[in-house]
C-alpha cells in the first residue's frame, strides 16, 4: 500500500523541482536585466536585443512550472482520498548499492580534479580499481591487472589511433 | 539528373577505409545495441571523435553504422534476457522473449536481423527516391518556415513523452536555454558567462548528451545491483534461412516499415514510437492477434522493421531540412557540423556527392548488417556474460575519455558530471530526457530564425501567418498543443482509433 508518507515525499520532490526550474528562469531574467542590458542587449529590435528570446524562454519555463506545482498538488490530493485502496507496493531500496552508486560518483568527481594535475597515466588506473572494489572486486592481481591494462589499451586506442593527446597533467607524464 | 549527381558519391563510399568504417560501425553499433542502457545515441557520441579525423563519407558512414547496428542490437539482450539493450527493442521483447522460452531463441534472433535488415533497405529507398522532392519544396522555405518546422520538432518530442507533456516541453525549453550560453550570434554580446572565459563556447553537445544518457544509467545500474552476478544467457546459433522466412512474411514487412519511414521523417518520433506503432498495428490487423505476446513472429518481425526503417525516414528531416528526427539524428547533425557541412538544400545542391555517399553507405550498413549478425551473434551473447562490476566502470571511462577527445578539454568533463546531476534530478522526478538533447540542438535553429523572420518584418510578427507554409506548420504546431492540453484519457482513444484505421 502507498503510504500517506509516499506520497507527501512525492509531492516535496515535484515541489522542489519546480522551485528548481523557477530560480534557473529567475537568474535568466536577472541576468538579461542586468548583465545583458549593461551591455545595450537587453532592448530594441531582434537584431540588437539578445535577451528578448531567453526572456520568452525563461518566462514560458515559470509558468509551466507553476502547472506543474498545480497538477503536483492536485495528483497529491487525489492520492490521500484514495489513501484505503492498495496499491503497487513500494519499491524496496537497497542501501548499499545506492551507497555503491553514490562512490563511484565521488571516484569519479575526485578523478577529473586529480586528471588536469595529475594527468592520465597515473590517475585512470586507480580511478578503475577504486571503481572496481567498490563494485565487489576483491582480488588484488585483477584490481591492479585489469586497470593498468584498460588504461593502456584505451591510450593506444585515443592516441595512437585517433592522434589525441590525453592529459599528462603537471608532472608531463603521458604513456 | 538528381540521381545521376547521387551516383558521384558511389565512388567515395567504395573506398578500402569507407567500406571498413561502415563494417566497424555495424559491428560496434550492434555491441553497443546489445549492452543495455547504451543505445546508438551513446554509440554515436564516443565515436565523433575518431570520424572527426576520417574522411567526410568514411567518418559518415561510420557514425550512420553504429546508428543502424545499434538500432538492431538491442533485440539480442530482449530476447535472451527480457532487458531491451536499447528502449526501441522493448516491442521486440514482447514477443521474442516469449519465443526464446519456447526454444525458439535462435528463430527470434534470425528474424529480427532479417526485418531489421529488409526493414532499413525499405527506408533506404524511401529516402533516396523522396530526398529530392522535399529538397524543392525546401527551397521554398524561409527563416519563418523554418522556425515553425523546428518548433513543430520540438513540440512533438513533447507529445511522445510518456510520463508527462508538460515535463516534456519543460525539460525541451531547459534544452533551448541551453544553447544561448555564449556568445549571441546577433549582437555578438555575451550571454550567460557569468565572467568565465570557458562559458563563451557554450555547451558541447557530446558533453551535455554523455552527462544526460550515460552517468545516470551506468549509476542507476549500480544502483539496481546484480554486481557480480554473471548472467544466464543460453547459446544460440543463428541461420540465413530466417531471412526467407522473413520474405514470405512480406505483407507484414512492408506495412511495418511503411510505418517506421512515416513515423521517422516526422520530427520528434522516433525508433520507440515506431516499434511499438508497427507492433500495435500488426496485432491490431492479424487474424489471430491472441498469439501476440506469446511468442508471435510477426510481433517480432512487425517491431524490428518498423524501428530499423525509420532511421532511413529520421534522415529525410535530418539532412533535408536540418531538423533531427531524434536525439540520435540530432547527435548525427551534431557530427555533420563538426565535419563542416550543413544539413539543408545547400547540402544536396553543393554536395550531392557527399549526399550520395552518405545514402550508399546507409544501404550497405544495412546489407553488411545481415551478415554480421547472423555470423557473429555468439560474440555479441557472450557479451552479456560479462559482469556489471567490470563492464560499468569501463563504459564509463570510454564515456570520459570520449567526451574529452573531441576537444582536448577538461572543461567539458565538468560540463559532463553538471549534466549528469542534472540528468539524475531530472529522471528521479520523471521528467523525460530527449527533449533536452533535442532542444538543444534546435535552439541555434529556432532563435537564429526566428529573429532573422523579425528582422526581415521590420520586427512585426505577421510575417509567420502572411507566408502559407509557415501559417500552415504553425497550424499544425497548434493542433499539436491542443493535443498536448487534451485530457489522457481522450488522447488514448483518439490514439487507438487512428492505429485502427491505419
């Protein structure tokens, strides 16, 4: 059964992703009444007035989104009335490989600030095993093996093949 | 005196490099078909950079392979596994699936090659012979006409949305603000930098496409577990014979992929409309239609051909008229740009030659296709034997890794993992993805035009309505939002009577 708490943490979620979508069309508009018309682009005719198409989009993205919070709240509404009939069972989350997912993510932000300074060679190995054990690997021939390998193979592939030079960061190393 | 020109890019298709790229393509578009959550959009977008470096036609043809491969392999994973390797594929699992439980699987995988195969010659031919008419009318066109075509692109993506209309314009209107960060095109003033030197290029379409597509799925396929299981997947072994099994089915072939080239030069359709559109038509008309979804052969053959034709009807809009069909076309406009063409009748009357290569390679994709996939489909099902453990950060890497080959640029990584958050955000709250890749695309399109229309009007908006072909495109732009603010329910009779009908 689809608890009230469901339902209400749905109903938060469209919200906040309506006051999303309204605060990027608001910083547009900013943008256009400040940036823009300092730089006399914000006024005059389609020639000269580079805010007047993001204005129509900005202003056209608010109001839908207040659609959306109408039909949020009435889709909310609807569902509490109906709160006695059973519905599908809520999907059952499992933590840790949410927590696995959310790792991986963090690797991988880590690896592009790490990439500019570090450079390719060095970082994309450890980039794959980290990926790896979070993943469930545990032996440790495959998690140093099966990067270094990936790593050379892909550099041959970018670099020999298709003549671009991955980044060799500060240190200059490069394979 | 058309085809004659057409013929001229025979030569540069039949190259020793363009026939290896094309038969490249297939083979990694039906590898990436295969994996499910990649796609050919994802196959597309990690290939631009080495067709970057190719010749116009062999990097072309490369790029329209993995397209065609990739729109057949999904079927490989829906029939043995029930996972679609690509959502077109979804129709094909309704009856393939059910086939491969019966011991059938080698007959599901043979049928669908074929259609997919027969299916995309048909679409070839349709391209080929109507081009040049929509070519002429093209000429007639406009900047009004053609912001209201490109609007009508945009609105239909939002009408095929499933979850939510609204959504769908929504997430569409984030793609075109996308595309005017940097610098307007008109005044030449900088828009939306926010004092960054990096943001006066904008957005990269490889960047925003890998961050919407492949960083939400590859971390929703974590999330899903299953890490280190290793897949059942039986053997199989696949024969010519099933083409002719195809053949005697013609009726059905030819009605599916009549379906799929009308569906795939509408703007905004798709290979997923198309399947489940040559589906639902081929059940609605057979005579036993309670054998669909138990194992029908027709089902399987009616999806595949249907999905496979319309990328031969996704080109007509893509290279005729500059406006992509799809978020792959999209993607393959993206790859035109890059190699310094411009879809449009300026593409037809100063490189028809290009042209033609372009429609001698989509053809032989095709045929080259038939071939592989009956030769090499135990390597494509062993592929899905490997564990997710492994397979997801390497697709991952490649995903990075090609996102930075096309310019040598950091920058764009970090564009990557912005669109990747705002993907997840945006497909956690069911708002679809499409739109936004397809708004992007056409926002240079909409805006330029739109205000090329203004400055030839003295700045009045009359000049839309004053010209016939715009006010009738704006006509159906209309209709289409009256569709869009119709009740659900009054949609999907509307919708059922039509596919009755048809």
């Amino acid at each position: 059964m689809v608890t009230n708490t469901n339902n209400w943490a749905r109903l938060q979620g469209e919200l906040s992703m309506a006051a999303a979508l309204i605060a990027i069309a608001s910083l547009i508009l900013y943008q256009c009444y400040t940036s823009l018309a300092a730089q006399g682009a914000a006024s005059g005719g389609a020639m000269q007035n580079a805010a007047m198409y993001p204005n129509i989009l900005a202003t056209t993205l608010i109001a839908l989104s207040l659609v959306q919070v109408v039909l949020a709240i009435k889709a909310y509404k609807k569902s509490t009335m109906e709160s006695n009939t059973p519905e599908f069972e809520a999907h059952k989350i499992d933590r840790g490989n949410i927590g696995r997912a959310i790792a991986c993510a963090v690797s991988l932000t880590v690896y592009l600030v790490c990439l500019k300074y570090v450079g390719y060679a060095l970082t994309t190995p450890i980039l794959l095993a980290c990926m790896f054990a979070i993943l469930g690997v545990r032996s440790p021939i495959k998690l140093v093996v099966i990067p270094v390998s990936i790593t050379i193979v892909i550099s041959l592939i970018f670099q020999n093949g298709f003549n671009i030079i991955l980044p060799v960061g500060r240190l200059g190393l490069g394979l | 005196m058309y085809y004659e020109q057409l013929l001229s890019g025979i030569p540069l298709f039949l190259t020793p490099l363009s026939i290896l790229m094309v038969c490249l393509g297939v083979f990694l578009g039906l590898v990436i078909g295969v994996l499910p959550g990649l796609g050919p959009l994802m196959g597309i977008v990690l290939l631009i950079p080495m067709a970057g470096k190719l010749p116009p036609v062999s990097g072309l043809g490369l790029l329209l392979a993995v397209y065609i491969g990739g729109s057949c392999g999904g079927a490989v994973s829906a029939i043995l596994l029930r996972i679609p390797g690509t959502p077109m594929a979804a129709a094909t699992m309704i009856d393939g699936y059910p086939m491969a439980q019966k011991g059938k699987a080698s007959e599901a995988l043979g049928y669908s090659i074929a259609a997919s195969t027969l299916g995309g010659l048909f679409g070839g031919v349709i391209l080929i012979l109507l081009a040049p008419y929509l070519a002429n009318l093209a000429l007639r066109f406009g900047p009004p006409e053609y912001f209201a075509l490109a609007v009508t692109g945009l609105l239909s993506v939002a009408v095929v949305s499933i979850e939510s209309t609204s959504k769908g314009i929504i997430v569409g209107i984030l793609g075109l603000l996308t595309a005017t960060v940097g610098v307007d095109s008109f005044s030449s003033v900088y828009r939306f930098t926010f004092g960054s030197t990096s943001l006066i290029s904008g957005f990269n379409i490889v960047s925003i496409v890998v961050g919407l597509f492949a960083l939400p799925e590859m971390f929703h396929q974590i999330a899903n577990g299953n890490l280190s299981v290793k897949p059942r997947v039986e053997s199989v072994r696949v024969s010519f014979r099933a083409t002719l099994d195809t053949l005697k089915r013609w009726r059905t072939l030819v009605r599916s992929s009549l379906i799929g080239v009308f569906l795939g030069a509408l703007p905004g359709t798709g290979g997923v409309v198309a399947a489940f559109a040559g589906y639902a038509a081929e059940r609605s008309l057979s005579k036993t239609p309670e054998r669909f979804g138990q194992g029908a052969e027709e089902g399987v053959i009616a999806s595949q051909a249907a999905d496979n034709s319309c990328v031969g009807g996704t080109l007509m809009p893509t290279l005729v008229l500059g406006i992509p069909g799809d978020p792959s076309s999209a993607v393959f406009m993206g790859a035109l740009f890059l190699l310094g063409f411009f879809p449009g009748t300026a593409l037809f009357e100063k490189h028809i030659d290009i042209v033609g290569g372009i429609f001698a390679s989509y053809m032989a994709a095709n045929i080259i296709m038939l071939f592989m996939g009956v030769l090499f489909t135990p390597i494509f099902v062993s592929l899905l034997k490997v564990k997710k453990q492994y397979l997801v950060p390497i697709i991952i890497l490649l995903s990075v890794v090609g996102t930075y080959a096309l310019q040598s640029s950091v920058y764009d990584l970090w564009v990557m993992l912005a669109f990747g958050v705002v993907g997840y955000f945006l497909r956690k709250f069911g708002y679809p993805l499409a739109p936004l890749i397809i708004g992007n695309v056409l926002g240079q399109i909409i805006e330029d035009n739109f205000r090329r229309s203004l400055v030839i009007s003295g700045d009045s908006y009359q000049i839309f309505v004053d010209r016939p072909i715009s006010a009738a495109i704006l006509l159906v732009n209309f209709i289409l939002i009256l569709w869009l603010i119709t009740p659900a329910g009054v949609r999907k009779r509307i919708w059922k009577r039509i596919v009755r009908v048809t």
